[in-house]
C-alpha cells in the first residue's frame, strides 16, 4: 500500500502534513507545539510540562469536565506529553469525528483557560509524576544519563524538580504559553481515513487567527560528568552506558540504527545473549538510538544486581567496543525481518504513523513514507554498516550508576 505525503504550510508558519491511509476506519492527529521542557527558565524547570497540564483544564467554551466529556462523546482517546524540544497533544479517533475533534483542540491551543484556580490541582499532578520517577529508579538513572551525555538543557528531564514545581506561579505559567504556543515552528501530522482537501480547509479556518511570534532564546550550558552514581539503598544496581552518535537527520542513521538493532533488537541480540543468557548477568539488558535534532547518542541500560554489576558493567562495555568489530550477514537478516514487521504494524495504525510524520517534518523536513524507510533497511549491508562501526567507534563514554556502590569505569571517560 502505496501513500502520498501532503503537507501546507499556512501563512502564519503552522506546517499541516498528512498521510491518507484509506483502507482505515480511524484517524489520528498529533500537535507538536514548540514548548519543550529546553525552553523552560534555568529557575522555573518544569514549567513546561506544568503548562501542559493547565492547558487541558478548560478551553473555550469548556469547563474542564466538559472538555473531556466532549472528547469522549466523539470517542477519541488522547494522549499529552512534554519532551525536549514540544509539548505534544495527540489524539485517535473514527475517521468521521476528526473535524469535530479538531475544533475541540483549537480552544485547547488557542484558548485554554489556564484556571487560576486549579493550580494547586494541576501542581500535584506534577509532584506525582516526580514521585513517580523516585519509584522509577530505571528511569531515574536514565535521566542522569542524558544530562551527562547532552549539555544544558537538552539532557533534561521534562518534569523539572520538586523544588522547582513549588515555585511555578500561574503568572509564569501563562508567560510560557503566551511565547510557545506559537503557529511558527508548530506542526500537526494527520494519518488515517482523512479528505486532504477538506482537512486543509478545515485547520486553515480553525488557526486563521493564531499569530506568530519569536520564540524565546535558548542558552547551551554544560554537560554533567563523566560518571554519576546516585547512592541508594537497593540490593539492585541500575547501569546506564552512552556515547555520541548520529542523529536522525544524517544520512548514516540507519547504519548507526541497524548497528544497534544487532546488539539489542530481539532475544538473539548480542546484548540479550551475552549478558543475560550466557552470564546471567542481569534482567533485563537494552541498548537504543536516541536522537535530538542535532545530535544524538547510542544509550544503553542494564539492571542487576549489587554483587554482579562491576561484571555487568564491564562486559556491556566490552560489547559495545566488540560490536565496532563488525556485524554478521546473519544478524542483519534478523534485523531486517523484526524492522519490517514493525513497519507493517505501523501501516494498521493511524496513531503511530501521525505521530511519525510530525517528527519526521521536525526532524528531516519533509517525510519518510514506510515505502521509502523499507527501502533504505532493504539497502542495509554488513559492508556499509561494518564501514560505519569502523569510523563511529565508541568514544567519550558516559556512565551513569544507581545502588548501594560506586563502580569502577574504564579509563577515558571524561
């Protein structure tokens, strides 16, 4: 099933981009609004992500049960959350409620009500979500893991501090969205059973009126350190191991993302054999790419317990450094068979393919359709991909540490 990309750019800089999926019944859409946790004050972390949470207290002419209740009635499921770089509202719907959904959406982007009066509701839904990440200690350690590997503030993490939600006023709230909630740099991705025509038609009315204006600017600051441990009383040790990479945007991606796949996609990955079956090492064992629009790392993480994870560490980094070595025809062909599979998963579902093509339009420019990324994964061979381990070999690693002890970590980590 072959698809075209559409996409419009309207005058006030909003990009609409869509992929007519007509074999589908549903449609989805995903706002990708340029209100990331990066823009957040150095004093007011989390602001963002508590903005994000006001904004869906009210809107228009809706309280905000109505605002849910209205959702609801039209059966749409909807999702909000808060990276580095957007706030992201997405919703999934029946093909034929998607205008009625977007118009709900317009007051929620255009006129949220930001209610005064419930901003100590909407502060302790922030304080859960800290508490939350607390109770995560596998993401805990994941997020000293991207402050050590990206310079200020794009290592991050969306949901700020305890002390700092404490301190975000309703004032500073509506500054933030008053200067991020802005049509320039703001895109919609719509996939499903849609009317291009009349879609564009329908968001040129609904966002007419929404003016542009400049964002506000972003300082770089530094790196946290080489090694981190975070001292907690667990008979677990939580390991988080990373180095650059490539981002999406460069064109040697999917050599860095096939080189990763063999050592992590799947039962027979490298990491998954040799540090869980062989050893026993560990739970569980994940290598991935993580990307930012500029830049971008291989992150790897692995949880064991406190009496194995010096070995759990050591042997992590040696198969990072073995897989620059090279890879195997055999590997890849797996490889190759779970990448396809979930591209075809991608092809039954509106949600994942409206989400992919904002970012994609973010990242790139323009969109990837599932043909053209089948293509390239069918282009994958261990020569090109033995060629890029050979100039990407791992370097300037960071290494993040959450138990009872500090481990030792290899020379060369700055």
């Amino acid at each position: 099933m072959s698809n075209t990309i559409l996409s419009h750019q309207f005058d006030n800089g909003l990009v609409l981009v869509a992929e007519p999926m007509q074999w589908l019944e549903s449609a989805a859409f995903t706002w990708l609004l340029p209100a990331g946790a990066m823009r957040d004050p150095a004093d007011q972390l989390g602001l963002s992500n508590f903005t994000c949470e006001m904004v869906q207290r009210g809107c228009g002419s809706r309280s905000s049960r109505d605002f849910i209740k209205d959702l609801e009635t039209l059966g749409v499921s909807k999702s909000a959350s808060v990276s580095i770089s957007h706030t992201s509202y997405a919703a999934a719907m029946p093909a034929k409620q998607i205008h009625a959904a977007l118009d709900i959406y317009a007051d929620l982007i255009c006129r949220p009500h930001l209610p005064e009066d419930q901003l100590e509701e909407g502060r302790l839904v922030c304080r859960q979500e800290l508490r939350a990440i607390e109770d995560d200690l596998a993401q805990k350690v994941m997020q000293s893991l991207r402050r050590q590997q990206y310079a200020s503030p794009y290592g991050r993490n969306s949901q700020g501090t305890q002390q700092s939600v404490e301190q975000i006023t309703a004032d500073q709230i509506q500054q933030h969205y008053q200067a991020c909630y802005r049509p320039n740099h703001a895109i919609l991705g719509v996939a499903g059973k849609i009317e291009w025509e009349s879609l564009r038609e329908h968001v040129g009315n609904l966002f007419a009126d929404w003016q542009p204006a400049d964002l506000p600017a972003i300082d770089e600051g530094e790196r946290e350190a080489g090694y981190v441990h975070l001292s907690e009383p667990s008979v677990q040790t939580h390991i988080g191991v990373s180095y650059p990479s490539v981002p999406y945007s460069n064109p040697d991606y999917f050599q860095a993302r096939g080189a990763v796949g063999v050592l992590s996609d799947g039962m027979s990955s490298r990491l998954f054999t040799e540090v869980r079956e062989n050893r026993g090492l560990c739970y569980t064992v994940y290598a991935s790419c993580h990307t930012l629009r500029d830049r971008g790392s291989i992150m790897a993480y692995a949880g064991t317990t406190t009496e194995r994870a010096q070995e759990t560490l050591d042997v992590m980094i040696a198969e990072l450094i073995r897989l620059s070595e090279g890879i195997h025809d055999e590997e890849l062909q797996r490889l190759k068979a779970r990448v396809k599979s979930a591209l075809i998963m991608h092809q039954e579902s509106s949600t994942a393919r409206s989400g992919a093509i904002a970012a994609d339009w973010y990242h790139l420019g323009h969109v990837r359709s599932i043909e053209e990324i089948g293509a390239i994964i069918d282009q994958l061979t261990c020569e090109s991909i033995n060629a890029y381990l050979a100039d990407h070999r791992p370097h300037d690693l960071r290494v993040a540490t959450l138990g009872e002890h500090a481990l030792e970590v290899p020379l060369g980590i700055s």
